[in-house]
C-alpha cells in the first residue's frame, strides 16, 4: 500500500487527516486512533476486555513515519502504536 501523500495531525478539532494518492481525504479522531492502537499492550487488554480509559479530548503530540506506517505519540503518554497504512486506510 502506498503511503498518502500527506499526513496532518488538526490540533482544533482533534483529528487527523490522510490524503491518499487516489485524492480522496480521510479523517480520523484522536480518541479513534488511541482506541485502536495496534500495539502488543493495548491488543492484549481489548482481549482481555479490559481497554484503557481514553480521553475524548486526548492529543496527538507527534506523529513519526515509520516506511510502511506512522508511529503515533499520544499526550496521554502513549506512543508504542506503529500504524500501517492498511490499518489506517480501513479505519472508517
Ligand atoms: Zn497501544
């Protein structure tokens, strides 16, 4: 999968925008993509059924390319979600 053509993280109204090479624009909350952070932790507590609190208003502080993905830092300290662009792309 191709990475978009751009990524930018909306501080006012707590989103995060992919563009897509197709032209097509995709958003995605904050607490949308804190709450399906792929990561070996959070997987194994929404097996467990017990899944972190997320704040509805949690920030993303950085947002780093990792060639197949973005690693994503939360504010609430969280950042050992890698994203690739398929799991970003069926986000709906
Ligand atoms: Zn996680």
């Amino acid at each position: 999968m191709n990475a978009p053509e751009q990524v930018t993280v909306h501080a006012a109204s707590a989103r995060l925008s992919l563009t897509w090479n197709n032209g097509q624009t995709q958003w995605i909350d904050n607490a949308t993509l804190r709450e399906r952070c792929p990561c070996s932790t959070c997987s194994r507590l929404k097996h467990s059924g017990q899944a972190a609190q997320i704040e509805s208003r949690v920030a993303i502080v950085d947002v780093q390319p990792m060639g197949y993905g973005v690693q994503i830092v939360f504010s609430d300290g969280h950042a050992q979600g890698i994203y690739p662009w398929d799991y970003l792309a069926g986000i709906a």
